[in-house]
C-alpha cells in the first residue's frame, strides 16, 4: 500500500476498507500516509487485535504525531475485536473529532485515546461487547452509548454536556459529570427509574421506557419513583402504544411546577395496587 510505483498515496485523505473477511490484522503503516483524515474499517470478523503495527511507523522518530490529521475513525463489524493497543507514550490522533466503534468485544477503550485525542468532542460507542466502563475523557462533550450488556460505569467526563444510554441494563454509576445538560434514556423493559439519575444534574430527561414504569411515574408524587428524576428541571418520558411509539407520555417541568400525562387516573391507581396472591 505504501508504494508510490503506481499512485503516491501521501496525499491520500480517505480510506474506507469493506468486507476484510480472511484479514486477522491491520496493515502495516497506515499511519504513514500524513493527509488521512478518514479512516473506516468495516466488517472485518477475523481481526482480535489492533496492534503497535497500526500506530507505529518505520520513521516514528522523526514524526511528531501518528495520523496527524485524523479527523473521523470508524471500526464497525470488528466482531471478533477484543484489543486496542495503544500506549499513553505514543502520540497519535491529535485533532480526532469523532471515533466510533461498533460491534466489537473490546474490554477496554485504549487510554491513548483519552489523553491524546485533546480535542475529540463527540464519542459513539455501540454494541461493545464485555466493555464495563467508560471514563476519563477530558474533552468528549456528546458520548452515545447503545446495546451495552456489561456497561455499569461512566466516570470523569468533565465537559460532558449531552449523554445518550440505550439498553445498557447494568448501568449503576454515573460520576463525574457536572456539565452534564441533557440525558437520554431508553430501554423499553425499563420497569424502575434507574437510582444512578439522583447523583447527577441535567437541566434535561428524555426516557422512553416501558408503560408499567410510565404508569407508576404518572402517579407523581405518590409514586416510589418520584425522588429519583424531581430535581431535574425539565422530564419527558414516553412509552409505546399500538400505533405509536410514543403514545403515552408523562410532561414534567420542577420550576414552575408542571405535570401533565394522558394515562388514566384508574391506570395509575391500579400500577400502584400491590397484588395479592
């Protein structure tokens, strides 16, 4: 790829790679090529390692940074991704603006990636298998997160403003966010308001749930799930109905107070009428 007998790929700006069926590794000195700006590896199964091999070059020595002008970074389909070697040492990426990783096993996001994508703002990261935790990201201001079976921490995002939690049923922890100005959650099995909404402060709820936990909060203040979302200024949550997926609905605003739902009175007497057996 680095040869320059056919085409002189130094001024190469975008490489996309599909459908690496029989490839279990990068290529060697992809960093290499200084204009690259976007850089996509799609549907690749067979690779379980990004290596050294993927951040080094023969002349690393003379190079300030590797992928110097790397602005969007796309690993989709890597299922069989456990590892991402990439060393605090190693200076790479620094004008990364928006990486994704999708469907993948990584544990861990490498925590190069955290201390030298200084100005990375927006992180997505969707269906990462065995991935627990999420954390120290100085400059992410929108992180999305979707299908996270393991997922249970988020920590130490001191400029996050907007957070998106999509079906991560384990999530406990979210610490260290004061920033934060929106949060969106939605798991339509959500049966209870998760307890980790009390330890932060978005001015902005938006969760869609499912209609047995809709019912219960439409009960307001007589609901056990009133203390956990009441001090956020502004709340809507929804829940499917037959012909929409956003039929029913619970408004709430704290200043000035309102509260508004289109959930029967006799819905949210019977949600809150224990059943005897």
């Amino acid at each position: 790829m680095m040869s320059t007998t056919v085409v002189p790929l130094g001024i190469l700006r975008i490489l996309m790679m599909d459908d690496l069926s029989w490839c279990t590794e990068l290529p060697n000195g992809l960093c290499e090529l200084p204009c690259l700006e976007l850089l996509t590896i799609d549907r690749a199964p067979a690779i379980k390692r990004v290596g050294h091999e993927f951040m080094c070059c023969s002349h690393s020595q003379h190079v300030a940074a590797m992928f110097p002008r790397l602005l969007e970074l796309y690993f989709i389909g890597m299922m069989e991704l456990e590892e991402w070697e990439w060393e605090e040492k190693l200076h790479a990426m620094p004008i990364l603006e928006k990486p994704l990783l999708q469907r993948c096993k990584l544990r861990r996001v490498p925590s190069g990636l955290a201390l030298h994508a200084r100005v990375l703002k927006k992180l997505c990261v969707y269906d990462v298998k065995h991935l627990s935790s999420l954390e120290n990201f100085p400059s992410v201001v929108h992180l999305q997160v979707f299908r996270h079976v393991d997922l249970d921490t988020i920590c130490n995002l001191p400029k996050l403003q907007k957070l998106a939690i999509h079906e991560c049923p384990k999530m406990k922890v979210l610490d260290g966010l004061p920033a934060l100005q929106r949060l969106e959650l939605e798991d339509y099995d959500m049966e209870t308001v998760p307890r980790y909404l009390q330890d932060v402060k978005p001015w902005y709820l938006l969760l869609d749930c499912s209609l047995w936990l809709l019912t219960c909060i439409a009960a307001e203040k007589s609901s056990p799930e009133w203390d956990k979302f009441n001090h956020i200024q502004q709340v809507k949550a929804y829940a499917y109905g037959e012909d929409s997926p956003r039929k029913w609905y619970v408004l709430y605003t704290r200043e000035p107070f309102r509260f508004e739902t289109n959930i029967s009175r006799s819905a949210i007497v019977q949600s809150a009428t224990p059943i005897v057996i």
